[in-house]
C-alpha cells in the first residue's frame, strides 16, 4: 500500500514527491507514460556526447528565494542569462525582447536614452481603449509596424490563431525595453543545473520511500497500485475522461541536428518571427550549458495542434470550459491536481515548483501522515 500514488515525474510530481517521502515519510509511487523522469525538462546526451534538451531549451529563472533555495538541494548551478535574437526576412539580427539597439539597427537611428526610445514608441503607438486581446497589448505600446514585424507572424505560427484572437497574456509576457537590456529575462536567479535537469530529477526521486514506474500509463496501475491518495499532474480533462469536452493545447514538433562545427549561432535561441518559414526558433544547447564540444547540436521547434499538450491556449471560452472542470477537480476526494496541464495554466517552471511547495503545504494542513485525507485544488503561490 502507498501512501500516494504521483501521476507525473515533471517539476511538479517530482517536487510533491520528495517532500512527502522526506518530510511526512510516506511511501510514494511515481509513474509517467514517457521513458523517463523530468516531464519537458528531461534532458540527454546526443549520440555526439552533446547534452540536449529533448523537449526544447529550458532555462531556469526565478524571482523567488524559497523557490531556488529548494531546487538548490538537488543540485549545483551554472550562471546563465539566457539572450535571444529575432532573425528577420532579410536575414538581420536584432534582439528580442525589443530594446534600445533593436529600434536603433532596425530604424537606422541613433537614439541613447530612454527617454528617446519612450519618445519613438509614442510616436507609434495606437490608442486602445481596453486592452483585450495579445494584438491590443503590442500595438498600444509600439505601434503597429513592430507589431507586424515580431509579434503577429510568430504568433500565428505558435498558437495557430491571430493575436487579436487571443488573450492579452500571451504578448504580455514578453515586455518592451527602452534600454540597452538585452537579457530575455531579467530574474533575481538565472541559472542552468550544473550537471542538467535529469541529475537534478534523479537526485530529488532518490529516495527510499519513492518508487518510480516509468514508461507506465496511470490506467494501467490505477486498479492495480494500491494507494490511499493521489496526486494528478496530468491534463484534468484527460482526469475526467473529458466529460465537458476536450480542452485546447498546443504542442510541439521538433528536430534536432548535429553540425560539424563549434557554434551554429552567436545566442543561445534565434526566433523567426516571420512566416517564411514554418519553425519559430532555432536553439544552441552549449550556450545553456557551457558544454565544450568541437561540435554542436541545435533544435528547431515547429508549433502544432497535434501531440503532447504544451500550452493550454488562453481564449475566454476554455478558461469557461476549464472552469466546469475546476469545479470537479474540487469535489472529487483524495486527489490534489497540480501543475500546468492539471491547473490549466501557462506557467513557467518556477510557478510550477512554487505551486507544487504550496500543494504540500497545505497537504500538511490538512492531511494527518498515513490517513485519508480531502480533496483539493492547487492554485499557484498559495
């Protein structure tokens, strides 16, 4: 008999796991459909001794103490501010997120203060009386020609739909600058596990009370896996046999290539933000990793409808379709649904690890060690 029963061995799953091994000492089993451990994360040396990212490049960053506090148990660190270049149709290099030097190379100016470059995108941009949609966000601050030229193609390549089609969250995930900041993100913690993501899973399931079953389906152990209480990390509408009808997500393709020289680009990820051409980035693990190899390998990522859930797409009426789901999530006994593709939400991995910590704080709540415990519903910094 377990104590739980861990459907996923992503950041979520992964981080629930150890605590009510470690912490409640409870017995815990871990099963994920995949080959592996680490969810998305799961990375692997290429048959030319490269380590890649199977799933695209993931770079750990987080503004939260508690949270890099945490992760920092299960391994070392690499700092690295991760920096990204937009190829445009003509073939030039600008950076993204756009700053001061994007406007300046783009535009051929000459602009040095912020107060300038505030100047330019006033010039340009377009009055919106309430910002809705992921188009409102960009032409409101920019305009309408930065617009077309970084936002709307890479979108439409990435969710399938336009961005007038789509909540204001997406685009608004991704700022504009008025300086010289070329970091895409500009975190508190910016780093990359020292010896990968699959050493830092490894480390954290290592554990004498935690079992873990991979390339194992849950429906297949349900029944036969006896446990008191359950942990689903998995799609909620897939929990629920999508009783409301199937939630959105989009996926991805991708196809990794080895080349016979040092490096294949000066960042560690290039976007297309045109439609030229059907990928939206193309990303260089050993600018991540710090990896000395005479060879490289980069991975091109082609958005799809089809395959494994990714990113639920955030439109009003699947946030109204999730909510039904929600609701049963709630009422249903002894299981807590957690992380992106249980909650429905288009978190980052440190959200992820904040969410699943919060989880098991209220586990301790309300949960006596070794007895039946209630249902509930992670929501994320709780």
């Amino acid at each position: 008999m377990f104590d739980w029963l861990v459907v996923g061995a992503g950041f979520a799953g992964a981080v629930l796991a150890e605590r009510l091994a470690s912490e409640r000492g409870e017995r815990v089993c871990v099963v994920d459909r995949r080959d592996h451990i680490g969810g998305n994360a799961y990375d692997e040396l290429d048959a030319a001794g490269i380590l890649i990212h199977r799933y695209g490049p993931h770079i750990f960053h987080t503004n939260s103490d508690a949270v890099f506090s945490h992760l920092s148990r299960f391994t070392r660190w690499r700092a690295y501010q991760h920096r990204v270049l937009a190829r445009l149709a003509d073939g030039m290099l600008v950076p993204m997120p756009i700053n001061r030097t994007t406007v300046n190379r783009l535009h051929r100016l000459s602009l040095t203060t912020e107060a300038e470059v505030e100047d330019f995108f006033a010039t340009r941009a377009e009055p919106v009386p309430v910002i809705r949609t992921s188009e409102d966000v960009v032409v409101s601050r920019v305009g309408r020609q930065l617009y077309e030229t970084f936002f709307r193609g890479y979108t439409r390549k990435q969710w399938g739909l336009d961005p007038s089609e789509l909540d204001r969250s997406v685009t608004a995930r991704v700022p504009t600058r008025a300086d010289d900041d070329d970091r895409y993100f500009t975190d508190t913690h910016q780093f990359m596990p020292a010896d990968g993501y699959t050493a830092m899973f490894q480390r954290m399931l290592d554990h004498p009370n935690i079992t873990v079953m991979t390339g194992t389906d849950y429906k297949a152990v349900r029944d036969t896996v006896p446990h008191r209480r359950l942990i689903w990390t998995g799609p909620v509408d897939e929990f629920f046999d999508h009783r409301y009808g199937v939630l959105p997500y989009r996926s991805l393709a991708f196809r990794h290539e080895t080349h016979d020289q040092e490096w294949f680009q000066p960042v560690g990820t290039v976007n297309y933000p045109g439609e030229e051409v059907p990928w939206t980035r193309v990303s260089e693990y050993k600018h991540l990793t710090g990896q000395a190899h005479p060879k490289t390998s980069i991975t091109y990522e082609y958005p799809s409808a089809e395959g494994d859930p990714y990113y639920p797409v955030p439109r009003p009426e699947n946030a109204a379709l999730y909510k039904k789901y929600e609701a049963l999530a709630d009422a249903t006994p002894n299981v807590w649904f957690v992380g992106r593709l249980a909650t429905y939400r288009y978190y980052n991995m440190d959200q992820v690890v904040a969410q699943a910590l919060a989880t098991f704080r209220r586990i301790e709540a309300a949960v006596p060690p070794h007895s039946a415990g209630g249902a509930r519903h992670a929501a994320a910094g709780e």
